[in-house]
C-alpha cells in the first residue's frame, strides 16, 4: 500500500478503536426496530467449531446469542443459490426468502436495553466473501457502527474442515455426488467447476479470506483462533477473547463446553484424496502464514498463533479422530522445557540420572542442521528410496498390526492402511558403525540423517566433537501410518519427531505395587513378547487408547495409576527413562522421527546410572541360568531386545526393595 493511499484511509475512515475499549451507549441500538445488532459477528469458518465456541463465549453474561446462534444476516442469496437446492426437497426451495425487511430481519434479536450484553451473531457465512457479504456488512451498519465492529474468525485445518462439511451436506447432495473420493477427484480435475469449488473447496482457503476483510476493515478487531488449539484451551482461549473485547478476563461459570457435532454422515476419505487435497491447500497455508507473520493487525489468540498454525503446513495428514484424542488431562505433568535452555548438564543431573521424563520444544533444529529435510517429500526423492527394505521388531517394540517386512516407499503409499516401517543402525558421530557400512546395511533416509547431525556442537544430549565428546548410540528411524505402540518399556531412549504428531502415556515403574502389575499393564499375557510361545497379537493401539485413555465411562487400570499424558508435536523430543511403561498413537499420518537409545545420553561422559545395578543383576542372572543348564542369551542384539535384561528382574522385588537400591545408586 503506498504512503498516500495509507493517508487517504487515515482521513476517510474512523480512529481505530483500541482492543478492550467498552462501547457507547446504544451504539449498537437500531432506532427503526428498537433492535440491539450484532456488535460481534463470528464469521467463519464452516465446520470449524464455531458453535462450540459460540457457546462458550455467551456462558459469559456480557455476550448473548440473538434468536439463534445463525441468523444468516449476510450471504443470504449466495446460501439461497448454493445451499437450498441440496439441503431442501424440491417442492420446498421456495421457502427460504432473500430478501426480508429489516424489521423482519432484526426480529431475531432482542430489544435494546441500557448496559444490555454486546451480540453475537455466528453465521460462518459471512465469510462467504464470493456472495457479498462484505458490502453486505457495510451497508447494515453505519459508519460510527462499523468502527466498533469486531470479527472472530475460527482456522481450522482445511482438509478435516472439507471432510467435516461434506458430511454435513444433506443425503440429496451426497447420493449426487457418489462419494467423497470421487467428489475431490472430480473437484480437482479441472478450475472451471467455480460454484463447485465455491462450495466446499473454497472455505479452506483462509488467506483470500482475511485479506479480503482486512482491506475492507482495517481498523477493525480481527480475532483469530485455531480450532484444535481451542477444544484443548478452552479456558485460556476464552479469556483471552474476553480481553479483547472488553479489555478484561471472561468469567466462565463451567470449565469446558462440550464440542457440537453436527454431522449426520462419517465418510471417511482415502489418503489418496487426503494427499491431494493436502497439496491443493499447501500454497494457500504458506499465504496464510506469511500474512500473520508480516501483518500485526490481526489479533492473535494465543499470541503464538503462527507456532500453533505450523500443523497445517505440515506434510502429515491429520488422523480422523473424535476430540478426546486432541484432550489429555494427565493427573501427572511433564516437564516442558525449549531445546535453547537446555544445558548437557542440566538435562543429565535434572532428568536422565533422575530418571524423570521430559518434553524438549525445537529439539530436531538443536540437533540437526538438516532438520527441514525429515519430510515425505524428501525422503521420497532419496535415491534407493523404494529398495531398502526392514522389517519391523512387532512384539518387542509392541509394534502390532503391521506388516513386519515393507519398503518405505511402501510404508509411505497412499493406499496403506498401517505401517511402521522402523530401520536402526549404530553410529558414531556421523559415520555408522564400520560392519554396517560395510555390509550397507543402514537405509539411505539413515545416511541422509546422520549428515546433519550437530556432532561438534553441545547439546543437551551431547557436549560435541570440539568438547572432545563425540555423539554415538543407536540410531533408529520411524516412520509410521496410522501407528503407535502398546503399552512397553526397555532402556531409556529419546524420541525426536520431525513430521507428524503423537500421543504418549507414560508410567514410572515405581508406580506399580510389584512387577505383576507392570506385566498386566503391558499386556504380557494378552500379547506375549517374541521370544515366548503364542506371540501373536490382535489388538494395536488405537484400540488400547480407546479402552484406557478416551472412554471416560470406563475404570480403565490405567487411571488408577499417576501417569504422563503427552502430546508430540512436529520438533519436539521427548525422553523416556528406563523402564518407563510406554504408548503411543499416531495422530497424524506418516510420522517420521528418530528413536535414539540410552548410549547418546552414556556418551556425556557422566556414569549411567544403572551400570553397576545391570552389572550386578547380570552375574546373579548368568548365574541361574547356568545352575538351570539353560544357555545364556545373547545381549544387545537389537536396541529393543533387552526383555531378557537383567534389569527387569530387579522390577520383580518388592518396591521398598527396589527404591532402597536405587538410593544406594
């Protein structure tokens, strides 16, 4: 915008109206009707939950909803050209008038009233900016109207926004359609299908969006919330909404509001189509997120909205899910802690020699240089990208319901329905174990990792090559569809996420009354470990979460115990001490990470602290095995294969027993 165009809007529009400030009097008092307007409209997106939010917020009693919560003030015709057809019989498309008289109209809200609540009205489809809305708004209002005018726009991500809103349409629309994959198929083929695409397609595209009202009402309060980010928040989001309306904290009379679903049918999409629509929706996000980033005129809840928003450009696709999976209320909290703040030191005298679990924000840039490249994209550009083939350790690593010998680029194909594709190799530094790189046993997605390893610099995991301490352990890549883990444990190891997000359930072994107990939560019996007889397993995880985590009706044995809860986001590293019962689920697809084992933290220098104990527990078990005349199993075979460690017998003692060492440590 050039300097005499900003002058110009200086002069023809109002003064901004500062966030917070109380409105005049009547202001909003319609004097034909005797009517309070809508000082707040909510104006998108579809789908995106903003009649959960719309609830929340008149809990409040400052905000009031007029006769419902869509009075459909603005885009009538479009909905009336677009909507009615698919949502009404035939012999009843004339029932929806375009045109009413105001009076009629305003009808909806109540009567004005001295010191009466501000309204809100949220009809998602005022962000419908291809049927007018916007000069709708400006002539509703008038100029003095229109200045005290604040927008709420909740962001959703667009393509489980897409696939919520096609279920939403009426059984008319979707017997038309004949299904959702051939409905995106049919969309994307080809851009003349403009009302089409105006239809569904467009209401993702965000930054068009609020560009559009932006320009039109620039000294207007814009609010911005993200969808998931609000069913998590719901308290901090609100009052934070409250202060940008009132310049004062919202006090809610309950805690949550339970989210609305509204949608009669639960089609799910192909990834195919997933992936597709993932791509069709990329540039528009990369808008979206460089015009929150280089324009302060939106009001962002939370203020690190862009960090929030960073899922949406993500290249893993969103696991359909109900929203209990996105709602962890752990009796326990994880430390949390940003990777820059976060000293060798500290990190091995605070949490691995304590043994205590921790989340480290923006670990994979501390660590590697090449953090960026840890994508589907790129990791399908590697050469030899569809040869290499691993298989999975399923029962050790509780790793069920997959296939245990893939590529890949089969883990990574569309038409998977679930995979773990888990390659591991001992390295040093940057260069793999000499046997391993003469035999090229590693996958190149492995090589193309270990290149940008920070091995010189100090990290929290390692002081570096310059220190005199070089990074070494084993390195293991995941990559994962639709995956997870049952309930395990083995040595402490660190788990570094790069695309994707995940769930955890953490339990400390001194949590359990005796080794039993671990066992019937890790489900020895149910699902044997390889090296027993009966080793196979029908349940995966996402059936696990389902019992022990999201049915809030049942006594699951997992909330009788203090545990961790924890969500994974794309960056984050989390560590998980020895022994530490274990699960995970997938919460988008494919999740690409490195699982680094307990030898990264050994290589700090600093004593581990379990060596002595491991050493001490392995001659009395060596010693039994041969009084048994049973051979001795070999060690360290696989990162995963100390089920047989000697450790785990200590977890049989009593638990006063096992403390009382673990003191003498």
């Amino acid at each position: 915008m050039s300097m005499f165009s900003s002058l110009l809007l200086q002069l023809l529009l109002p003064a901004a109206v500062v966030v917070g400030t109380p409105l005049p009097d009547g202001l909003f008092c319609d004097e034909g009707t005797g009517r309070t307007l809508p000082s707040v409209l909510l104006a998108g997106f579809m789908k995106s939950g903003t009649s959960t939010l719309a609830r929340a917020l008149t809990r409040d009693p400052r905000i009031a909803l007029g006769r419902r919560k869509e009075n459909r003030l603005f885009g009538r015709r479009w909905f009336k050209e677009k909507m009615i057809p698919w949502t009404r019989p035939d012999d009843a498309q004339d029932y929806f008038r375009v045109e009413l008289p105001r009076k009629r109209l305003l009808q909806a809200f109540p009567p004005c009233a001295t010191d009466g609540p501000r309204i809100l009205d949220g009809s998602p489809l005022t962000a419908v900016i291809e049927g007018g809305t916007i000069a709708e708004i400006k002539a509703f209002y008038t100029k003095e109207q229109l200045a005290h005018l604040a927008f709420i726009f909740v962001l959703r991500d667009p393509v489980t926004r897409f696939q919520s809103q096609f279920n939403f349409m009426a059984e008319k629309w979707h017997a038309h359609q004949g299904g959702i994959d051939a409905y995106i198929e049919r969309l994307l083929a080809s851009d003349d299908k403009a009302d089409e695409r105006a239809l569904l397609l467009n209401r993702g595209d965000y930054a068009r969006v609020l560009t559009a009202f932006r320009d039109a009402f620039p000294q207007n309060r814009i609010i911005l919330l993200e969808a998931d980010h609000f069913w998590l928040h719901q308290k901090q989001v609100i009052e934070a909404v409250g202060k940008a309306l009132f310049g004062e904290v919202i006090e809610l009379q309950r805690e949550r509001t339970t989210h609305a679903n509204k949608s009669p049918r639960d089609e799910q999409m192909s990834w195919r189509s997933e992936v597709m629509l993932h791509r069709h929706y990329a540039p528009g996000i990369a808008a979206l997120r460089q015009l929150l980033a280089s324009d302060d005129s939106f009001t962002l809840v939370p203020e690190g909205l862009l960090a929030v928003l960073s899922s949406f450009a993500s290249q893993a696709i969103p696991v359909k899910q109900s929203p209990a999976y996105l709602a962890p209320q752990p009796p326990l909290q994880i430390d949390t802690v940003d990777a820059k703040d976060l000293s060798s030191s500290a990190f091995h005298h605070r949490f691995y020699r304590k043994g205590r679990p921790v989340l480290v924000k923006n670990a994979t840039a501390h660590l590697f240089a090449n953090h960026a490249n840890f994508t589907s994209s790129h990791l399908q550009g590697l050469a030899d990208f569809d040869t290499a083939e691993a298989g999975v350790i399923t029962t050790y690593g509780r790793i069920v319901g997959v296939e245990q010998m893939m590529t890949l680029a089969n883990c990574l194909e569309p038409s998977t329905k679930r995979c773990v594709y888990f390659s591991w190799a001992p390295f040093e530094g940057r260069d793999l174990d000499d046997s391993w790189k003469a035999e090229s046993k590693a996958h190149p997605a492995t090589m193309e990792m270990l290149k940008g390893i920070r091995e010189q610099e100090e990290t929290f995991l390692w002081r570096g090559t310059k220190q005199g301490e070089t990074p070494k352990g084993t390195f293991n890549l995941m990559v994962s569809n639709r995956g997870g883990a049952l309930p395990h444990s083995h040595r402490a190891a660190v788990n570094l996420l790069f695309q994707g997000r995940k769930r955890w359930v953490l339990v400390a072994p001194e949590a359990y009354q005796s080794f039993s107990e671990q066992s019937r939560m890790e489900m020895h019996e149910e699902c044997p470990l390889a090296y027993e007889s009966g080793s196979e397993c029908s349940e995966v995880s996402q059936d696990w979460f389902e019992r022990e985590v999201y049915d809030v009706n049942l006594r699951s044995s997992l909330k009788a115990l203090p545990h961790y809860d924890v969500i994974q986001e794309e960056g984050d590293l989390l560590f998980v001490p020895a022994y530490y019962t274990h699960a995970t689920v997938d919460l988008a697809r494919p999740t690409i990470g490195v699982v680094m084992m307990s030898e990264v933290a050994r290589a700090m220098g600093a004593a581990d602290p379990y060596v002595a104990v491991l050493a001490r527990a392995r001659e009395r078990h060596e010693a039994a095995m041969q009084e048994a005349a049973a051979p001795t199993p070999s060690w360290g075979d696989s990162p995963n294969s100390d089920r047989r460690d000697p450790q785990r017998q200590l977890l049989q003692q009593p638990k006063q027993q096992r403390q009382q060492q673990h003191q003498q440590q």
